[in-house]
C-alpha cells in the first residue's frame, strides 16, 4: 500500500463539493497529507463555522466566484441534491477533469447523465472512519477514467484509510450496506451492550465505559493481527466457559449472522432505492 505519510501532490485544481461530515473528513486527510492549499476550492452552501475558520486560516476559497478548470471534482453533497449539483459542476468540468463521487445510490449512469459528454467518473464509498484516517473506500470506474487518473484518485482516497476497486457496480449496494452504513452498526453493538450491563447490574456509566473500550480495543486488535476475525474468536472462546454461552445465543439460527443478514440486505435495498431517486 502507498505510504500515507508521504506527501500527497496535486496535478492540478481540486474542487470539494459538499463539506459535511465526510466531505471535512477528506479534507482534513488531504492536508493532513500536505496537500497545497492553494489548489483546494471548496463550495457549500451551509458551512459550518468551523469549517469557515479552517478554510480561513488556510486561505482556501470557500464558494469562489471563479475558479481555474478543475482537474479533480470531489462530490460530497446529499444524493437528494445530485441533479442540481451535477448541474452546477458542469460549468467547471473539462476534458481533463475526473469527478469522484461518494454520494450513496448515485450510480456512474447517473452521474454521466448529468455531467458532460465522456467524463471521467468514479464512483466511490468511503465510512465515516475516514474522519481519524482508518476508513476503507471502495471505488468503481466508468470506462473514461485513463490509468493514471485511477491511480491517483487511489492515492486521493487514501487520507481516508484502505482502498479496494470493483469492476462490477452493482456490487456498490452491497457495498454501501456492508461498510459505508457499518460503523453505526459497530457503534449500536456497544449501546446494546452496555444496555444489557445495565440490566444486568452495572452502573450505567462503568457498562458505557466497559461496552466502549472493548468494542473499540477488539477493534484495533483485529486491526492489528493478521488473524481472521473467525479465528480471534475462537482464541477467546474456552470450551464451556462464559463467552461459549453467550455465543450460543448469538449464534443461534435467529441470532447475530440472521439479524446482520437482514440489516445488510435492507441498507442495500435503500442504496438501490436511491439510485433509482
């Protein structure tokens, strides 16, 4: 994998539309990266002050009225604002221009649909782990994209973490359901554990602080080992011993994989639905 520590250079003028939650994310992994600030443009339409004071100190336009051919495009907006956004794009995009999109449902036929003729497109789902740089982004490519765009938007999506292509689209709901809604499941799993602290005795903030630590320690153990995910449970599983009996609740036909199943299978359904606006 590319060494993110070193600094990440430009070919040319990038254009951040929409600085939300991940749009910030990637912006603060760019210049964490060293990205000049000169290049970066940023538009939104409710900024947030924090990002104003950033995008202050860095002397970095925010809503510019005129702005060189950008060579990259980041969009970052709401999927519900694709068609106005894609509109006022246009107006910025070259020949020479790759966009990259990681609105949720926003197919590539979408996109071209609103963008002009043989642009450069990837479609991209990044997770909100990207904000402290360990997400993971997965990317798909329209057939205009040339090698050395591919590479370097590989590059790009880096700041927020690990990146992976697919050559299928359809695959992108999948996707979406598995790692871009994820981390909200990861994160319900410590509520729901230190719900069940509570009930069984806990004080509330000891079962908080008890859910938290290990949903974030297993976490960064499995990030660390080389081991599947299979085998770190079975490493911690004693035959007959406290984790077996909870796992075998878990782990009954009705239990974890059937609830995972089903959740997955309805954020991929919605991914789908939003595609199709």
């Amino acid at each position: 994998m590319t060494d993110r520590k070193s600094s990440l250079v430009l070919p040319g003028p990038l254009l951040l539309v929409g600085a939300g939650k991940m749009g910030s994310a990637m912006l603060q992994g760019w210049l964490r990266m060293g990205v000049d600030p000169g290049l970066l443009y940023v538009v939104d339409p409710q900024p947030t002050p924090e990002l104003k004071a950033e995008l202050d100190k860095r002397s970095i336009p925010l809503n510019p009225s005129a702005m060189p051919e950008p060579r990259i495009v980041m969009l970052a907006v709401k999927p519900q604002i694709l068609k106005p956004a894609l509109a006022a794009i246009s107006l910025h995009v070259g020949k020479g221009t790759l966009v990259i999109s990681i609105l949720a449902g926003a197919t590539l036929g979408a996109l071209d649909a609103g963008l002009p003729p043989r642009t450069a497109i990837i479609r991209a789902m990044p997770n909100t782990p990207a904000a402290i740089g360990r997400g993971v982004t997965v990317m798909a490519p329209n057939a205009e994209v040339l090698p050395e765009q591919k590479a370097f938007a590989a590059r790009l999506m880096e700041a927020a973490g690990e990146v992976a292509w697919i050559g299928d689209e359809n695959l992108m709901d999948a996707v979406t359901a598995v790692s871009g809604s994820g981390p909200a499941y990861v994160f319900y799993l410590a509520e729901a554990m230190a719900q069940a602290g509570v009930k069984a005795g806990l004080p509330p903030d000891l079962a908080a602080k008890l859910a938290r630590a290990t949903v974030s320690g297993a976490g960064e153990l499995m990030h660390r080992s080389d081991l599947t995910p299979e085998v770190l449970r079975k490493n911690v599983t004693s035959q007959g011993g406290t984790t077996a009996a909870a796992l075998e609740i878990l782990m009954a036909p009705d239990g974890l994989e059937w609830l995972m199943n089903q959740a997955v299978h309805a954020a991929a359904q919605r991914s789908r639905e939003l595609g199709r606006g």
